[in-house]
C-alpha cells in the first residue's frame, strides 16, 4: 500500500505544492548560476577574426563602430544582435557570424559596390523635376545606402533620380540602355524617373533624351531605334544633339544646336 495514499487530501496537496516549489526554487538557481558562468572573463571573446571583403574597412573602422554594439561572451552573445552591430557599419552589406573553439569569433563580411548615386523625387513628381539634394548610393543589387560619397573612387557613375523604391529597376533600366548609347559615343549620365512611369535620360555630352513611358522592354526598343538613325541626322546638318523627344507613336523630335527638326508622326505618351 502507498503510504501517501493513507495522507488526507490537504496534505497531499501541500506536500505536491512543496515538491513543486522546491522544483522551481532549484531551477531558478541553476538556472542564476549559468548565467553567472557564461559572463565569467574566462568565456570571452579571445579573437575576432575577419574575412570576406575588408577593402572598404580597417581594423580601426571596424573597432570604433563595431566593437561598441557588441554584448555578451563566447556562450552568452546573441549572433544575429552580432550581425547587426557589423551590418551598421559604413559600406557593409551583409555579415555573417560564427563561433569558433576557442574562444573566437569569426565574422565574414559583404560590402557594398557602388554601382550608382542615388536621388530621391517625391511621388508624383514628373522627371523634370528636381530630386532631393542629398544624395545617398546604389549598390549592384539596386538597394540603397548611405555611406560616405567621398569614398567612391569611381566619379564616373551615373545618377539615378526616381520614387521612393524604384533604384533596382532604374538600375536595370540604366543597364540595358547604355549599350546603345555607348554605340553612339555617349554614356547615361543621368537617368531620370517620374512618379508617373516617364523615363529621362541625359548624355555625358549634355544632350536629354525624353524617353517616354512603358515597360523596360519598350523603353529599350524605343531607344534603340532612336539610336540606330540619330548619328545619320547629326551628320547631315553637322550639328551634335541637344535634345530628343522618342514619345512619338511613328518617329521623334530632334532638337540640334542651331536646328530644329521633326519627323512626322502623332504625339504619345506627352503627359509625364
């Protein structure tokens, strides 16, 4: 027979009540006692080591902005508040955390590239207007960052002005124009975007080419045989291209510096 059973129900239940206090009384001090353990100076970081692309960030750079975001030990830190801390630091896109025995921490890190300086336009503003007047940056994957414009070597990047949102398609868009253009002699210097889908485009020489709306596809096409007759028509009058208006349904409106010429054809697409 078990002798608890032989208990009145009120002791039973006290007994359990204690059992379980007990339990929890236990559990809670183990439970102090490893997290006093795991920040015992015995389980801290020995070594950071870094790898990946570091040509952006010195050691110091990374010491000064990184290593003050940092919390915890080998067994404590918490790896993606880790991440965050070099994720915050200028040019670094992505980074990735590991612990490694002893005592190490080995972070390999991605930077961004510049692919393109980045202008913001308010929605619903059309492609003439001006965007805002600081500038942030594009990376090759079209997201946008901040970091110091002094630090871009390459001063032959382009400009992308658009919507909030809009730098990876514009990216896109500058990518598929500018091998037409450079069969002309002339690089995008500037591409432009209206909250209304009309497209911009400004030449190295200084010439604005309206491109019209339309997906990238007929964006691209329109460019393309703009391109294929324009060098024929400077020729002819000796005059380089100011500027050009490719929202036409049959042809575009060319303006040279001392000409004015149109082809023949219905206006499209006008509105920006």
């Amino acid at each position: 027979m078990n002798p608890s059973a032989a208990l009145p129900p009120d002791v039973r239940l006290m007994n359990a009540v204690s059992a379980l206090l007990v339990t929890a009384l236990l559990a809670t001090a183990a439970w102090a006692a490893l997290r006093w353990a795991v920040r015992l100076p015995v389980f801290n970081f020995r070594a950071i080591q870094v790898e990946g692309d570091v040509s952006r960030n010195s050691v110091a750079s990374l010491r000064a902005n990184a290593l003050p975001r940092l919390h915890g030990s080998f067994l404590s830190m918490n790896l993606r508040d880790g991440r965050a801390a070099f994720e915050a630091v200028p040019w670094v896109r992505h980074a990735q955390l590991q612990r490694v025995w002893p005592m190490k921490l080995r972070v390999n890190l991605e930077e961004h590239q510049a692919a393109a300086y980045w202008e913001a336009r308010v929605d619903g503003a059309d492609a003439a207007t001006e965007a805002s007047a600081e500038r942030a940056l594009v990376n090759s994957f079209g997201e946008v960052f901040q970091a110091n414009l002094g630090d871009v070597e390459d001063e032959d990047l382009p400009v992308l002005a658009g919507p909030a949102n809009a730098a990876a398609p514009m990216l896109q868009m500058w990518r598929a124009l500018s091998p037409a253009a450079e069969k002309l002699g002339e690089s995008i210097e500037r591409l432009d975007l209206s909250g209304r889908g009309s497209w911009r485009a400004t030449f190295g020489s200084g010439a604005v080419v309206e491109l019209g709306r339309g997906t990238q596809g007929e964006v691209v096409e329109r460019f393309i045989q703009f391109t294929r007759s324009i060098a024929q028509v400077t020729s002819q009058y000796h005059s380089p291209l100011l500027t050009a208006d490719l929202r036409h349904v049959d042809g575009y409106a060319v303006k040279l510096r001392g000409v004015t010429t149109q082809t023949p054809g219905k206006p499209a697409n006008r509105k920006r």
